[in-house]
C-alpha cells in the first residue's frame, strides 16, 4: 500500500465520520465560451463541509483578502474540459472563473483554493475553497 492510498483512505474516512455535517454545494465550474462569447459552465454538486467563518487568505495573484466562508470538499474532483484546445482553465477548481453556490442559492466568488494532490493523477485528494 502506499502513501497515496493511505491518504485517499484517510479522507475517505473523515468524510464518512462527518457525513451528517455536509450540505450540498454547487460548483459551477467554467467550461470557456460559445459562439457568441458567452460564458459557459457546467454545475456539478458535492456534499461537503462549510463554514461561516472570515479569515485572511492569500490570493492567486499574491493579495490579501478576507474569505466569508470556508468550503471542505472531502472527495476528489476531477478536472473539467474547456470547449475548445485554446480556451485554458485550472484544474479541478478555478480561482479566477468558476463559482460556489451555497445551500441558501447564494453564487460565490473563490478567493484561493488549497487540498493536498496526488502526485500520480495531478487531481486533489479533498479541496479546501475560500469564498469572498
């Protein structure tokens, strides 16, 4: 066994141990734009942790900013495909054009993204999002 699989396996067991505390989030994830320049997005939804909670966070671009909630995904994400070759997103979540919509329909902006990644598959065990 190795350390992936018991980190996978760490995570599996968090998430079942704190089931009863997840609400479905939505994460609305950019898929780039049609013909008409339009945004596009695919939603796909998560159980996961969420907490009302300001704290400072450090965004992509290197500013400080104070995160509104704290969002625990305990499961991995898998990446999302763009429509076209040219059209560039960060994978699982990103930062600067994708969203998270809460239980209560509220559409956030993500402020910075953490988690812990498989090294072999490049895709996060869980994910840690900060809204703003």
């Amino acid at each position: 066994m190795s350390l992936a699989d018991d980190v996978r396996e760490i995570v599996a067991l968090a998430r079942a141990e704190t089931l009863d505390l997840h609400v479905t989030v939505t994460h609305r994830a950019w898929t780039g734009q049609d013909y008409t320049g339009a945004a596009t997005f695919i939603n796909t939804e998560y159980k996961a942790l969420v907490e009302a909670k300001q704290k400072a966070v450090r965004t992509k671009n290197g500013t400080e900013a104070v995160s509104s909630h704290y969002v625990g995904i305990l499961e991995e994400i898998p990446p999302t495909a763009t429509l076209s070759a040219d059209q560039f997103r960060d994978n699982p979540i990103d930062v600067d054009q994708d969203r998270i919509i809460l239980p209560d329909g509220r559409d956030m902006p993500i402020l910075a993204v953490d988690g812990f990644f498989d090294g072999g598959t490049g895709v996060p065990f869980y994910s840690q999002v900060y809204l703003g």
